[in-house]
C-alpha cells in the first residue's frame, strides 16, 4: 500500500495544505500537491477537502461511483461554528465520550439541519447499546435506543443518503435481535457510503457477532 503524508501551515485566514503520497518500499514520492485556501470561506474549504479526495483517489486509481463522487462534494453545513464543533467532536473519539458530545451537541445547536452531525451522534451511541460487557436495564437501553433512532431519522430526513444514520438504525435492529433488519440497513448503509469507516466498523462488528467471522475481517480491514 501506499502512505499519504500531510501537512498544514496556516497564517490568519491563510491556509496552505500540501498532501503526497510515498511508496513505503521505495521511499519514493507518487504523488504531491499544494492547495492554498482561505478559512473565512466555509465553501473553499469544502472544495479543498473535495479536490484532495479526488486527486488522491485519481493517483491512487481507485474505482468510486458517481454518488460517492457526489458526497464528496456534499457541503455538509453553512455554519463554520458548527463544523469547528464537527471537527473538535471527531478528534476526541477514543479519548472518553463527555467530551465528544460536548462538542457534538454545540455542532447540532449552531446547525439544526447538520444531517451528518446526527448522524455521527446515533453512531457514537450505538457503543453505548452493543458492545462487549455492556449490560443495560430495560429502560435505560430503550431511551437510548429512542434518542439513536430519532437522530438517525432526522439526519435521514435532511439527507437520505446517508449511509453512516442507516448503520446506526441497523444496530438498533442487533440489540433486538432483529438480524435480517439489522442486515438490510447494513446493506443500504453499504450502498450509500462504501467507504465510510465507521460503517464497516459497525457492520464488521455485526458479522463477528453473527459468527461470521471471515467477513468480519474482511470489512475490518477494509
């Protein structure tokens, strides 16, 4: 495989990400590019992240569909508070969930139409209902369940192509033992968003406890 090296300078509203990619064996450069950008301008931001994914993807010679092209191009929100929000709440996943929701909650409030910040709410708590030595009262795992399946439906409501709330909802499935439900939404969240980490991670997750264990490696590795 190849290893993608990046780096980020920025000055004020200046920004300058410059992005390559190494062939490990040889130490050799594949790929480089410079993009300067201006972070007062939500949208250049959003265009940067987009020309990089493709141009990384295009040397890399990766197949993707037209819809993943499209959500890649997706502009998730118009509020800069609530994707800062977005972005400090992804950085603290695996370090304690307090902080995570902290931040997750601020993105929401600054942006009530900000499909994908539900949508990574719903996901985050699917840990909290199926995971190993989690053990809830009835009650407690229903609430939790009506809080994942509401913030999925309004993420699906804004954006139905969001693969990342079908997980979420498929997961709820798992916990009640409704395995071809839980199957079904694993599907159409592979459909829509094929590469999306966390999605496989659910769906894997999903097959090691279906005793499935050879596609559950399969979708970890990917």
């Amino acid at each position: 495989g190849s290893v993608m090296e990046c780096s980020v300078r920025y000055a004020g509203d200046s920004i300058m990400v410059t992005a390559q990619l190494i062939d490990p064996q040889t130490n050799s450069h594949l790929w480089s590019e410079a993009y300067p950008g201006d972070l007062s301008d939500l949208s250049t931001v959003f265009a940067m992240q987009a020309d990089i994914a493709m141009n990384i993807a295009n040397a890399l010679e990766a197949e993707f569909s037209l819809s993943e092209q499209a959500s890649i191009e997706r502009v998730p929100t118009q509020s800069p508070t609530a994707y800062a929000f977005y972005l400090r709440a992804l950085s603290t996943v695996g370090e304690g969930t307090e902080d995570y929701y902290i931040a997750i909650n601020q993105a929401i409030a600054a942006d009530e139409n900000f499909a994908l910040a539900y949508a990574s709410r719903a996901a985050t708590r699917t840990f909290e209902l199926v995971g190993v030595g989690v053990g809830l009262a009835p009650g407690d795992a229903l609430e939790l369940e009506r809080g994942i399946q509401s913030d999925a439906e309004r993420a699906l409501e804004i954006d139905p192509t969001l693969g990342l709330a079908h997980a979420a909802q498929a997961v709820v499935h798992q916990a009640n033992w409704r395995g071809p439900a839980a199957e079904e939404a694993f599907q159409r969240a592979l459909q829509m968003s094929p590469n999306d980490v966390y999605v496989l991670l659910l769906y894997g997750r999903f097959k090691r406890y279906r005793g499935e264990h050879e596609e559950a490696v399969r979708l970890i590795r990917r």
